[in-house]
C-alpha cells in the first residue's frame, strides 16, 4: 500500500521546501485520498490553525483534512490568544509545540511565518503570507495534472496581481517545468527576488514569461487563470486597483485566444465583472470548484508527509 515519504524539509513555508520529486509525491498522495484508495490513521495528532486573516477554504479544508487522517484541530484565533495581545511569536511557538503536532498558520509577513518555524519543534505550515499561498499552488498543479496528466504540454497564463498566488505559481511551475506565463499591468509584476529564484531552477529560462499584455500571454495557453485585484489588506487600493485593471478581465473575447480546450481557474472568492465574467466563471470549462475540492486532498497529503 502506498504510503506517504517523509518530506526532507520539517516545514512547508515556500514551494521551494520541496523537490520536484517530493511535488510528484504529494500530487500522487493527494489523488490517493481523492480515490478513496488510501487510509492513514493519524490517532491523538493535533493540528493547531493560527489565522491572521479571515479564510474559508484554507481553514475548512484544513479542518476536514485533519480528520480524515484521524486526528483534531484546535482553532487559536489571535483575537482570543494571548498573542492578540501582543505575547512574543517565539514564546507562542514554543509553547504550542508542547501541545500540537503541527501548525498551519495564515498571516501577513512571511518573516512572522518564519520566526514561527524557526521557534517551532513542530512542523510550520504556510497556509497563506503575503508573499506566497503554497498550498494553494499544488492544489492548482493537482487540478491540471488530472485534466492534462502531462505538465510538458502544459501552457500556464496567471491573468491579474503578481501577488502570493502568482508567486507560489511561478515557483512550484519552476520545479515542474511547466511554462508559465504572467500577464499584469505596469507596476504589478510579481516579487523580482520571485523571479529570480525562478530563473535560477528553470532549465529552460524561455518558460517563464511576464507581460503587459494580457493577450499576448493566453495565445495557445492551456490553463487561464485569475485572482481578486485586491487582495485582504488592500481595501483602501480597491477603487485605485480597479482602475489600473482594466482590460484585465478574464472574458469570452479573452478565452477566444486560449486554445479551445483551455480550462478556467480561480482560487476564490470571485468578483464578477471585476477580474472574470460571469459567463467565463460558469462556462462549461471551468474547473474552479474541482480546484477547491483539490485543496482538501493535498491538503491531507501535506499534514500525512509532513506527520508520518
């Protein structure tokens, strides 16, 4: 029976904590679950979700997937600990590693996530930071590998904010080598230090492309995909970041220049009319909520890797 391989990294703070091989790994893992042809028990585990930022998915399937492996959750909102009140990340680590066995935590700065891990006993799990959504990226690579089996085929367009999704995009894309390509306005590229790590695992350096010109990057693409322009945080750049979007909208005229089996993703929450039509989000090749459900099942093979 298939059974989940230690990962090398005791933390998941980047998609660089993993190998391609180990990726491969939990893709596999997480479809495992998916079938229902694997079960692993993880008796008395306890998973501890420290969330900064409001969520749905994250938090549920984290939740789910903990039981399902057997185990509980304890929810510690910053509202309710003492660390809302201002008690040192070092101090909290150390303490709740005594009672979990891991730790998703979803926060603004990556240095607080890493402080956390650097305090921690336990596993630290990035369930979201401003600068990357790693979760989120291989439950993006599972939802692809189920329609197209082959990543070399596979032509990957992220059409909006170079923001945390397209950064976990952009690496877990280099580890796989798939293409993979940016589209935003001016002033809106994903992190340069991003780009450069990027550049530095690609084998083929043409596989990663950022343009100005969304049409430009969805000829011949395989997968669209977008996000919210504003992301939690940013309400007051709302109006201003809706502006300097325009012509960003993943629409029919847009999809037209896709290949003509081009599926459609969405992390969520979706604004309609704002970064994709409500036609593109319900059209028959949206994948979106097949997406979400994938959160669940590689979220399961995470904590299996990350606890066994």
């Amino acid at each position: 029976m298939l059974k989940p391989n230690k990962l090398v990294n005791s933390n998941f703070l980047s998609c660089l904590d993993l190998s391609a091989e180990e990726v491969f790994d939990i893709l596999n893992l997480a479809q495992n679950f998916k079938n229902k042809t694997l079960n692993i028990e993880f008796k008395d585990k306890v998973l501890g979700l420290i969330f900064d930022k409001s969520s749905t998915r994250t938090r549920v399937s984290f939740q789910v997937a903990m039981s399902r492996l057997g185990g509980t959750t304890i929810d510690l909102n910053p509202n309710t600990a003492q660390i809302g009140r201002g008690e040192p990340i070092k101090d909290t680590a150390r303490v709740l590693s005594r009672y979990c066995d891991a730790l998703a935590i979803r926060t603004f700065k990556q240095s607080d996530l890493e402080e956390y891990a650097n305090w921690s006993s336990k596993p630290v799990i990035n369930a979201l930071t401003d600068l990357e959504h790693p979760c989120q990226a291989l439950a993006d690579f599972m939802t692809i590998k189920e329609e197209f089996i082959d990543f070399s085929k596979v032509v990957l367009t992220f059409i909006g904010d170079g923001n945390n999704v397209a950064n976990s995009l952009i690496l877990c894309g280099a580890l796989l080598d798939v293409e993979v390509r940016i589209a935003c306005p001016k002033g809106y590229e994903p992190n340069p230090l991003i780009l450069e790590r990027a550049n530095e695992i690609y084998e083929n350096k043409n596989l990663l492309k950022v343009t100005n010109d969304p049409y430009v990057a969805v000829s011949g693409a395989n997968v669209l995909y977008t996000d919210v322009w504003s992301s939690m945080g940013e309400e007051s750049l709302k109006e201003e970041k809706d502006n300097d979007f325009a012509g960003f909208t993943v629409d029919s005229d847009l999809v037209s220049k896709a290949d003509k089996n081009a599926i459609i993703l969405h992390c969520l929450p979706a604004y309609r009319s704002k970064e994709i039509t409500e036609e593109v989000f319900e059209g028959e090749n949206n994948r979106i909520f097949q997406q979400a459900e994938n959160r669940l099942h590689i979220q399961q093979a995470l904590l299996a890797s990350l606890l066994s």
